[in-house]
C-alpha cells in the first residue's frame, strides 16, 4: 500500500469512527498491524515480533480496526444504481455487447485458519484451507456488494445465490446483467 493512501486510510478511520489514539498505540500502529495480518496472512506472533506488542494488543487492535473498517463500510462502498458506465456508453467497441452490463462479479478464495471439525468443509479444491468470497464492482472498480465467510468447498454458484437470496443480498434490477468473470 501507498504511504498516501494508508494515511488517508487512517485519517478516514479516525474522523468517521470513534477509533483514536490510546495511550501507547497510535491509529496507525493499529492500521499497519492489521493490514500485516489481513494482507500477509501473516499471525499475532509476527505482529508481537514486528512492533514489540503483547499477542493481547495485537488481537484487540486487530479487532478495533475490524470493527471501524465495519462501520465506514457502507458508506465506503459504491451506491446501487443501474445506470451503464460512460466508458460503455461511449464506446463503439463495447457498447453493442456491454450496453445493459453494470458491473463485474467474481469470487476469490481467501486463505484462513479454521480449528475443529469445521476444517475439511474450508478445504478447497486446491486442498488448501480458504474461506470462498464473492464481490460486485462497478465499471468505475468501486465495490457494491461483498458476501465473505463460505466454505472453500462451496461451488460458487451456491455462494451466488446464498447472495441473491439474501435479505440485504445483491440485487440485479430487472433488464440488467453483471459480467460474470
């Protein structure tokens, strides 16, 4: 990551949340720590190793950012409309094949750690343990819906409908396709 963007990261995480600095670990310290774990895969112990923290701090800055990045996520994340991007519409190349497609689905396993019975149904086809995630973007690659937390075994098709039939699940308005990828 950029210098700019994770400090412009941590500017957003301090002013729209309730996340400060505490006495001995700054907002940032907090941000780097857990983008170590969530973008290295990387453990506590390394955290601990790292920036000279106890594993409790590492864990519980690990879910103070969590819980922040939770909250600013709906504002963060492209509104739904159903208008077609300017780049297809403009376009002599794709608009005859793209003209009713708003955005691109796709699915992407995620590594994790599972403990217990629960392993083998994380074992993917790969054999190695993940979680199967799906994410909706725009053309303007703005996210507009994310459902993460399945099994690495689950097809994907079974992970697409979990997300069409959910409540707050993703919605295609009537007349509009996402690109499959």
């Amino acid at each position: 990551m950029y210098p700019n963007v994770f400090l412009k990261l941590s500017n957003i995480i301090r002013e729209k949340t309730h996340l400060q600095d505490t006495r001995y670990i700054c907002v940032e310290e907090m941000l780097a720590a857990f983008l170590l774990i969530v973008g290295q895969n990387s453990r506590y112990c390394l955290v601990r190793k790292t920036f000279g923290r106890s594993h409790f701090t590492a864990s519980k800055c690990f879910n103070n950012i969590l819980k922040a990045l939770n909250t600013i996520a709906v504002d963060m994340m492209a509104k739904r409309g159903s208008t077609v991007s300017e780049k297809i519409r403009e376009s002599t190349r794709f608009y005859p094949y793209f003209k009713d497609c708003i955005g691109a689905i796709d699915g992407t396993h995620i590594p994790t750690m599972v403990i217990g019975r629960d392993k083998s149904s994380y074992r993917n086809r790969h054999g190695i343990i993940s979680q199967n995630d799906l994410a909706a973007c725009n053309f303007d690659l703005e996210f507009m819906y994310v459902l993460s937390g399945w099994e690495g075994s689950a097809h994907d098709s079974k992970v697409l409908s979990d997300a069409l039939l959910r409540r707050n699940g993703l919605k295609v308005p009537q007349g509009i396709i996402f690109n499959f990828i």
